[in-house]
C-alpha cells in the first residue's frame, strides 16, 4: 500500500460547483497533512495544512482531517476555471524527516 | 513570507558538462532543504534531503556523486547535476522547510534543464 494514495483524475466539475478532493494516508501517527497546488509547467505551492481532526477553512479552501478513517479531503468552494490544477496531499513519512506526497488528482473547472 | 528562490529558471547545456542549480530561502531560515525532480505528466520525485553543514540523505536510486547537494548555509542549498546527459533532462524543484522532518515545505518555481 502506498503511504499517499489519491485519484489522479481528472475530475471535472462545472464553474461555481464544489470540488472534492480526497487523500488517504497509512501512516496512522502521521499529524500533519498538507495540500498543494500545481500548475502545469510550474512547481508546488501550498494551499492549507491541518493538523486536528475536524475542518479547517480559508476562504474558499477547506480542509477536512479524520485521523480515524485515515482520510483527508479538500474542499474548493464555487471553483473557478482558475483552479484547474493538480492538488497534491502531502504528510509525512519515511521516519518523519519528511513529507510524502501523492501522485497528485488534476482537477479540471470547466465553463 | 516563506519565498524560496531558484536560480537559473531554465538552463540548456551540452551533454558531459555540469550544471549548478542553486536554492535560496528569501526571507527565512531553512534547517533542511529537499530537492525532488519531476519529469513530464509524472509525480514529484524526491531526490535528496539536505540539512545545513550536514552530508545530504539521498534517495535509494539517486546517485550522490552525480548529484552533488551543498547546503553551506542555512539560506542557501546547491544542486550539481555533474557530467549531465539527456536522460537528465528533467524540472528539478527545490523546497525548503523552517523546522525540517514534517514541517511545512516552501517550494522554489523549479529549474527545467534540457541536456542535448
């Protein structure tokens, strides 16, 4: 089992729905998860972390963690054509001493 | 806050000559610096870890005397991608993280080498 596993997608949802992006991890002790976004042709760039069980909001990003299942989701609010990208979910592994991302789900906001 | 530069953004060299991509932490100090590689429509691959005035931590696979990391500083980390060839030709990305291990890492916008 991989200790990062996301859909690669694509998922494709219209302007102005909800986005749903979905991560699960193996480590059981991990505590602190990451989401990033991608762009094609351009490096990582960090959305939200979270590190307690529950929902974290930030505008219209949030981030849910359920350390029981072992799932971590984000949610993108009223998406927009801007947020076509892939969102890689990160936590870490390999002994702690760093993070272990996914392969990534390319979301696509079609007009 | 938390910018990290690269620098060159882009770099074209001949096969056999070396290149040094050099990783900044603009406006914090990074304890450990990661440099990952990614090669087209594939996932971000981590190459190496890197702790100021420390040897880096290399991947399994990663060869260490190809890809020489220097992290002198605790601002400033290098990667020397040595006697480069084609199938080195890649987006290599840095990322720097204030506290190491699971901390938050800040991504630098990448270098993308082309080896002819």
């Amino acid at each position: 089992q991989k200790e990062v596993e996301q859909n690669s997608g694509p998922l494709s949802v219209p302007e102005g729905a909800i986005a749903s992006l979905n991560c699960t991890y193996s480590d059981r002790g991990s505590q602190s998860f990451f989401w990033y976004r991608q762009y094609s042709g351009k490096s990582p760039e960090l959305i939200m972390f979270i590190y307690s069980n529950g929902d974290k909001e930030d505008g219209r990003f949030t981030a849910q963690l359920n350390k029981a299942s072992q799932y971590v989701s984000l949610l993108i609010r009223d998406s927009q054509p801007s947020d076509s990208a892939t969102y890689l979910c990160a936590c870490p592994g390999g002994g702690g001493n760093k993070l272990t991302f996914g392969t990534g789900t390319q979301l696509k906001v079609e007009l | 806050g938390a910018v990290v530069s690269q620098h060159p953004s882009r770099v074209i060299c001949k096969s056999g000559t070396s290149v040094k991509i050099e990783c900044r932490s603009l406006d914090f100090q990074a304890t450990t610096m990661f440099w990952y590689r990614q090669f087209p429509k594939q996932s971000l691959m981590l190459m190496a870890t890197s702790n100021e005035g420390s040897k880096a931590t290399y991947e399994q696979g990663v060869e260490k005397d190809k890809f020489l990391i220097n992290h002198a500083s605790l601002t400033l980390s290098t990667l020397t991608v040595t006697s480069a060839h084609p199938e080195d030709s890649s987006f290599y990305i840095c990322s720097a993280s204030q506290y190491g291990g699971a901390d938050t890492q800040y991504f630098g916008p990448g270098t993308r080498l082309t080896v002819l």
